[in-house]
C-alpha cells in the first residue's frame, strides 16, 4: 500500500489508474477463462439528495468501518496552506513527540521493511489501538479510533463553535488507524476558509516513530450534529472514496458497541430487504433472498463464503438460515434458489453499493423472554445524517453463542428508506 502511495504522490493519478486497469483487467480476465458466471442481484438505490459535483464520484463500494485509514494521500493537494511555516514545523513537533508518548506499544512490532510499514504491523490488534488512544487522551490530546470512544471530544465542540462565530481556529486529532499507523489530522478556519494539515507517523524496528509525510487540503464543509458525529467534506472528492468523512465524537457505551458488533455490523440496508422493511415471523418470507446468505454466512463464522461451482450445499444453507431467522427449510427451497437436482442453493453475488449507510445500537432492553429489543439508527455520513432512519431489532441469543433475528421495524427519520430490493424472477 506504501509503494502505491509514493507512487500516486511521484507520479500523479494517471499512472495510478492505469495501473488499477491494467492490474482489474488481468484478474478478471483470468476468472472469466477459468470460473462460471456467477448471478447477481440487482443494483442498489441511492437516496434522492442532490450532492455537488456528484457526477465525478466514483461508484465503488467505500470501506463504513474505518472512513479515515490512509486517505489523506490521495486527497487532491491545495496550492495555499492556510497556516505558516512555522506552524507547521510546531505541529510536527507535537506529532513526534505524542507519537514517542506510545512507542513503547510498537516496540514489539516487528517491521521487515520499513517504508512497507502497513505489511510489517498488520498484526496490530483492537486493544493496543485503544491502549495508544487512551494514552494520547491522557496527555490531552484529542485522539480517536474506530472501536474506541474519541478522547477530550470537547475540543472539536469548542473549534466548531469558533468556526459558527467566524473565529479562526485549529484543533489537532490523533487517529490510530487499523494497520498502526497514526495520522493526526489538524482542521485549520482561517481568512474564512477550511482546510485540513495532515501528518502521517509510521514506525521504524524498536518501535521509533517518524514522519511518513504531510499534506494540505481544502474542506468544502463540515457539520457537527446534535448526536455526535464530526462529519466533513472536501473541497474535491477522492476517487474511489466516500463523499464525507466522519467520526463519531461523543462516547457510545461499550454495550451498545458490542451489540453492534455482534448484531447489526454485518448487516446491509440496500442490498435485501432485512433492515428496510417491518416484518416477524408472519411474513418472514418477505425478506427471503439467495444474496442475504453470503452476510449471514459471515455473521455466523467470522469468515468470508467460499464456493464450489457457485452452490452452496443445502444441509449448511438451511442449518445457518434456520438458525438466524424462523424459518423452516421448506420456506427456505421456495424462496432462496434451491436446486434439487444438487440439492443445494445457488450463491448469488451482489453489487457493490456506493455510500452506503450502516446500523449502530443506541439502546437496548433485555426482555423477560430472554430476548433483547435493539433501538439502531441508520447512519449516513455520506449524506450528511447520523439518524437517517431508526431500527427497532429483536434478536434471541442462544447458549453456543449463535441467535436469531426475530423482527424488525424501520422508522425514516432524515432521509428516505432505501426502497425494497426486488427478488428476481
């Protein structure tokens, strides 16, 4: 990913490109010689907003989990920095020195290559993210990453206020990114205008932290809603990214982040009909669909379906959808492609969706039942709403760590529901 960097930055997009064709050509060629065509379901919607310069935006699916990891290379440059040299060279400063603040996190880390950093700490789990978080945020420092609430959030409340004002203002967030690299990303008001300052840090063997690089962008727009979520646009769209960037800055229980995990993370709102429509045991048929299997399959083994001819045996297909929905095998073979023939179930493909939105669990109640009612709102930072829609989810845990989904109903808030997805046939 490094060489792919220096390379973008060296040579300009062109190059990138070309080599993205020519890399996407060979495989797919190479798949269309050796492997059947697999079905796939239809195109997605998107809601009916008018986005500025929405024309250029790239249609490939953006990555909801982590909406920062390494983007700010790929930013389009701007040819003013609002801030002087000198504070540039402060802000590095800072940078260095918070990130010497943790290196003893990475000193572990082994590291083959060095400029190659992001292949050398792959390994960088969730806790030592949230350990180098906290640890920035006891020093005072506004710092963030994707499983752990932001630390001293107020500071954006407080450079957000002075931006409404028309004060100038500055205010510096650390972010640890899934691979262990930290970027700390300075928002700058000035002379009426926005821009973000960015320094990336990797680490080098034994754990010591420099420079990996900087740049200088302008920003279109930001907005901080009333929920919590610090969501901002640049000036120019990168490809193949979403049309905003965001982070959740007020705290989210650790309950609620669990049961997201477990519950709603692996779920989509456009492609099948799950999250979008109200349904329970009733009409359960409602939301029967060949594509949902592949995010079920995910949810119940933690692992990515793999195929043989494009069919998946029908013991497993009933084994994990009766587990995870009521329903009974026989609802399963009139609605989700079975082959009798095969006995199994046709794997259908889906489309990548652009921008799209993603569930997080706000409340919750454990029920006298022993199942658990969860109040989810749909958030669409790349339409500017962190409650597009409201969920209310119930689910009934079992022993072995499996579930069932058992109901759901969707209220629209800001924006439209995405609207049904159409079975074929």
């Amino acid at each position: 990913m490094e060489d792919v960097k220096w390379m973008f930055r060296k040579c300009g997009f062109p190059i990138l490109i070309f080599l993205f064709v020519v890399i996407v050509g060979t495989v797919c060629w190479e798949k269309l010689k050796t492997e059947k065509p697999q079905s796939v379901a239809e195109e997605v919607w998107e809601p009916p907003v008018e986005i500025e310069n929405s024309e250029e935006v790239s249609v490939e699916e953006t990555d909801t989990e982590s909406s920062m990891e390494s983007v700010y290379w790929f930013v389009p440059q701007s040819e003013e920095c609002l801030i002087t040299d000198e504070e540039k060279k402060e802000l590095q400063s800072m940078v260095l020195s918070a990130a010497e603040s943790v290196s003893e996190i990475y000193v572990d880390i082994v590291i083959s290559d060095a400029p190659n950093y992001s292949s050398g700490i792959s390994d960088f789990t969730s806790e030592q993210r949230k350990v180098v978080v906290e640890h920035l945020g006891s020093k005072g420092l506004v710092s963030v990453e994707e499983d752990t609430n932001m630390q001293n959030y107020e500071k954006i409340e407080t450079f957000y206020a002075e931006y409404l004002d028309g004060h100038d203002s500055m205010v510096t967030v650390f972010d640890v990114h899934r691979d262990g690299l930290l970027g700390a990303v300075t928002f700058i008001y000035r002379k009426n205008k926005l821009q973000t300052y960015y320094i990336g840090v990797r680490w080098k063997e034994g754990g010591v932290p420099e420079i990996q690089g900087t740049s200088v962008s302008d920003v279109a727009e930001i907005k901080l809603t009333e929920k919590g979520y610090f969501i901002y646009a640049y000036e120019e769209v990168m490809a193949h990214a979403g049309l905003r960037e965001y982070w959740r800055i007020k705290p989210l229980s650790d309950k609620c982040r669990e049961l997201t995990e477990k519950y709603i993370s692996g779920l989509s709102y456009v492609n099948y009909n799950v999250l979008v429509t109200n349904w329970d045991s009733s009409n359960v048929e409602d939301i029967l669909m060949p594509c949902m299997y592949e995010d079920i399959y995910r949810i119940s083994t933690g692992e990515n379906l793999k195929t043989e001819d494009w069919k998946i045996p029908a013991e497993e297909y009933e084994r994990i959808m009766t587990t995870y929905f009521p329903v009974s095998v026989e609802q399963l073979k009139e609605h989700c492609g079975y082959a009798e023939g095969s006995n199994s179930y046709e794997y259908e493909m889906i489309y990548a969706s652009p921008y799209p939105p993603f569930g997080e669990v706000v409340d919750y109640t454990k029920n006298a039942d022993g199942t658990i009612t969860l109040i989810v709102d749909g958030v669409w930072p790349d339409y500017n709403s962190d409650l597009a829609f409201r969920n209310t989810v119930v689910v009934l845990p079992f022993e072995d760590g499996t579930f069932r989904y058992l109901s759901n109903s969707i209220e629209q808030i800001e924006l439209e529901l995405p609207p049904i997805a159409r079975k074929k046939g």
